[in-house]
C-alpha cells in the first residue's frame, strides 16, 4: 500500500482535477461526507469541527454540513471567517452557514465549546512550520479536552513527509486519510498521534495514476499481509534441504543470542543452520543445527548461502573481520556486527543492518533522541552511508534502501520489548535469505512476519511475560495467519 508525501499528493490531485475533469470542489465534497460518516459511526450528539484556512479547513467544512444532515448538533470554530476562505474551501464553508452549521471564530485562549467528538480539520499536508498562535492554542485545547479527536487527513502540528513533530501537534484517535495514507502517519512519531488510521475514497484513482506515472518505485509503502504472503518463499514437494539454503551464524560470547537468531532463521523455513563457534556450546541448541568449532578462530567464512553476524558477537567482534570480508554472499549485521560495517564493499547492496535507535545514533553521530525524533532521515543516511540495506528498529521499523526505497512496517507491540528479540530478527532475515529472496525483500518480509509473531506471542502470553524465544514459537502461527 502506498504512503504518499506532501508533494507526491499534490500531483495526484492536480492530476485528477486537470486531466480527469473532476472539480476540485467535488473531490472535496466527497472527502468532507468521507470524514462526515466516520465520525457519525460514535453516534455523537454534539460535534465540534476545528477548520483551518486551507483546502484542510474545507474538508472540515464540508463534514460539518454533513454531520448536520445526519441531525447531529454541529459547531464550527473557524480559526479564519468564511468570507476569508479561497477556492474550494470558500465554496464549502458557503454550503455549511447555507445550511445553518454555525460557527464561531478562534482567539487563542478561547475556551473550546462542549463537544463529544472534536474533528480536527485544522492543516492537512500545507503543513510546512510548527504550530503557532491560534493553530496551537487550539491544538493544545483540543488535546486537554479528553474527549476523541478524529484528524482529517493528517493530525495538525505532524509533518506530513516524515511523521516529524516539532513542537505541538493534535492526538488523534482516528485519523481518516483522503484517498491515500500519508506517510507522515505511518512513521513515529507521527504516528502515535494519528491513532487508528483509515483510508477513504474520495474519487483519485491513486493505484492506478501511480502505475502509469511509472513513478511507483520512488513510493514508499506500507509492508503489508499480502506482500508478504507474495514473498514467502514456496514450499515444494520436490525439494531438499539444499533448496532453502544454508544459514551460517557466528558464535560469540553471548552464544545464547546466536542460538535465538538460528532458530528465529529455522523457523522462516531455512534449509540448514551452521552455527559457526570457537568455543563448544554451553548453551543447548536444537538438535538439527550444524554446530562447528574452531578453536584457533575463523579465518574463513563457513559454506553457506547467507550469514548473520553480529547477534552476541560481543566485544571480539574484531576477529570476525577476515571472515565477514571473505564472504561472497549476502550478510545481515546486527548488534556488535555493526562495527564491521566498513568491511564491506558499499556497493555490494547486498547486506542488511538491522540496528535499534541507539546503534543508529553511535554510527551517525548523532543521539539517540535525534535518531528517533527524525527516524526516516535517520535511516536513509545510514543506507547512504554503508551502502547497506537498514531496517531501523523501534515502533514502526522502517526498511530504507540506499537507492531510496522505503518501507514502513505496522506489526509489532511491546512485547517485542525484551532481550533477544533484535537476535530473532536477524535470524529471521538472514533465514529469508539463505532462501535466496533479494535481501530488501528479507528484510521487509522478516520484519513484518516478527512484528506479528510478536503481536500474537502478546495476545497469548501478555506482553509482559512474552520472551525471545516466545516469539520464535510464534514465527509459525504469523505464517499461517497469512497463508491461504
Ligand atoms: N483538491 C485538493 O487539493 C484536495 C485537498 N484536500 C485537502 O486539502 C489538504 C491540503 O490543503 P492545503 O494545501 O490547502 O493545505 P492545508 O489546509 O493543510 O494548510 C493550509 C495552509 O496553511 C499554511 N500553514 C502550514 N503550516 C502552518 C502553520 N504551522 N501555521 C500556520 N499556517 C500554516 C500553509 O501555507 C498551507 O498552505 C489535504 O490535506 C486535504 O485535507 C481534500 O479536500 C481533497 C482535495
Ligand atoms: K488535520
């Protein structure tokens, strides 16, 4: 599924009014009654729809006038008066007074009337600088209100592109996206404030436009249920262990993490496990893993189709290099791994870093609050930078590509928030590609499947008592909650 920026909106808009005929005003209309039906869904009494002086505000407009024809009581608090309005926002604000919507206009510090569900239609993609004035007075009402807020389009004070807040912005516990999902609302923070995010039709074919605009490659999306189902590996009758690949691991000091990131690959249907050592295990294994040692260290890669390393490598990380640069095939870096990054050849676009924000941040050189304030910047400098693939951990972990592809993945709770969980993930990437998937395709397609064995480990265990090895067990139940 598509998440679209600012301007990427903008053309789809501009197309659809140019070259498909259909008025601006109309698409609005249908936007405004979009909004207007998911906010009737409550069954509200009284309802109170903050408008902003842009095409945002319209859509607010024209949701007033609707929630008024289904016979709710409706207020609009205008932080502009309608005389004041342009284009297609001023026509929408004339069929609202028409219609007898009354409406007040907003000085900061106003109180807010009573409402039992606020609709914040105050700045939708315009949004370009931090909220100041009226804009966050009333964004700041509206969030001491206590009472639900559904955001139009986007919530007021989040940066469209880039999910960014800096300074204010509206919490939202719906958010009703007009025609595509903007990706400012996938990303955290943005994200948290948007609350439950629905996509509504409003008459712009976005599928459709992007496809023959051929511009769908610099799109971001949405990782999906059925992306994956379509990535998944198939399983053949005719087949062998070979033909799902060898996964080696190398052991370190922390053996129990290689050992998690083995089964997290064994369990996303990889052929063989190889756990590459040089001490004997004193941690137990499953019985199928390949388990050699080599006392005197590794100078040279076991045969595998793939490698993961860095999951409990700990700080001997260093005596991996040699084998890390002897390594032909792709290789996921995680953890202690992530030192060796300049080891390999940028150009290779064949591996994949799975940091969390503070491994992020020590790479950049930047904190870790920077890091998870400006997530996706943070992530696409770092695919710039090592050449590499990177899935960002954290809520939402993004899956950002050198060549400037992005992913944003939903799955996954806080039961993911516990030692050995960032090891299964390595695993699970490195699992997909010993299974030969290209290793952007791993990556997306481990990081949901992950997410959502975490999510389901949750649901059965709590949260709280959900462990590492938990979700290894959920790896399977997330396939098949998937596969057809
Ligand atoms: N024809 C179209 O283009 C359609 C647009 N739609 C709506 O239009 C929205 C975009 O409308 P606009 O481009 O008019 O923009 P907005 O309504 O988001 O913002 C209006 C203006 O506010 C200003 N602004 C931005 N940040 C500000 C801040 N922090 N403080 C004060 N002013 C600020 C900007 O100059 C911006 O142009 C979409 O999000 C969607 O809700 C929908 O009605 C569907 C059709
Ligand atoms: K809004």
């Amino acid at each position: 599924m598509y998440l679209v920026t600012r301007d990427q909106m903008q053309a789809l808009d501009n197309h659809t009014i140019h070259a498909l005929f259909v008025p601006g005003i109309v698409l609005m209309d249908h936007a405004g009654k979009a909004v207007a039906d998911k906010v009737m869904e409550d069954s509200p009494h009284r309802v109170v729809i903050c408008a902003g002086k842009g095409n945002n505000g319209g859509d607010g407009w024209i949701a007033a006038r609707w929630c008024h024809q289904y016979g709710a009581e409706v207020e609009v608090v205008t932080v502009v008066p309608p005389e004041q309005l342009n284009h297609d926002a001023a026509t929408a604000a004339k069929t609202a007074v028409a219609a007898g919507v009354p409406w007040r206009v907003y000085s900061p510090g106003d109180e807010l009337p009573d409402a039992d569900v606020y609709v914040d239609a105050l700045l939708g993609t315009g949004t370009d600088r931090p909220l100041q004035g009226a804009l966050q007075s009333l964004a700041a009402a509206l969030n001491d209100s206590g009472r639900p807020i559904v955001a139009v389009d986007i919530p007021t004070g989040v940066n469209p592109n880039t999910g960014e807040v800096t300074g204010d912005a509206v919490r939202a516990y719906r958010t009703v996206c007009l025609a595509a999902q903007k990706l400012g609302t996938a990303i955290s923070p943005g994200c948290h404030y948007a609350g439950k995010v629905e996509v509504v039709d409003i008459g712009i074919p976005v599928a459709s436009l992007v496809e023959k605009s051929g511009k769908s490659h610099d799109m971001a999306r949405l990782i999906t249920h059925s992306m994956v189902r379509e990535l998944l590996p198939k399983r053949l009758n005719e087949s062998n262990k070979g033909t799902y690949g060898r996964l080696a691991v190398a052991v370190g000091a922390m053996q129990g993490a290689s050992v998690l990131a083995g089964m997290g690959a064994a369990r996303v249907g990889a052929g063989l496990i190889a756990l590459m050592a040089t001490d004997r295990l004193q941690v137990s294994t499953p019985p199928e893993f390949v388990v050699q040692v080599r006392p005197d260290g590794w100078t040279e890669p076991a045969a595998a189709r793939a490698l993961v390393m860095g999951p409990g490598l700990g700080a001997n990380a260093e005596a991996w290099r040699q084998v890390l640069e002897q390594f032909k095939g792709p290789v996921v870096l995680d953890a202690d791994g992530l030192q060796l990054i300049g080891s390999l050849d940028k150009s290779r676009h064949s591996t994949v870093v799975t940091p969390h924000p503070k491994e992020c941040a020590r790479m950049l050189g930047w904190s870790t609050d920077e890091v998870q304030a400006h997530r996706l910047e943070a992530a696409r400098q770092l695919a710039v930078k090592t050449g590499a693939i990177v899935v960002l951990k954290g809520f939402h972990s993004l899956v950002v590509s050198p060549d400037g592809r992005v992913h944003v993945n939903p799955t996954g709770d806080s039961s993911l928030a516990t030692a050995g969980t960032g090891d299964v993930l390595a695993g699970m990437v490195g699992g997909m590609m010993a299974q030969s998937l290209d290793p952007y395709a791993a990556a997306c397609a481990a990081v949901w499947l992950h997410g959502r064995a975490g999510e389901m480990a949750g649901e059965q265990l709590t949260s709280a008592s959900t462990m590492a090895s938990d979700i290894v067990d959920f790896i399977s139940r997330a396939i098949r909650s998937i596969s057809t």
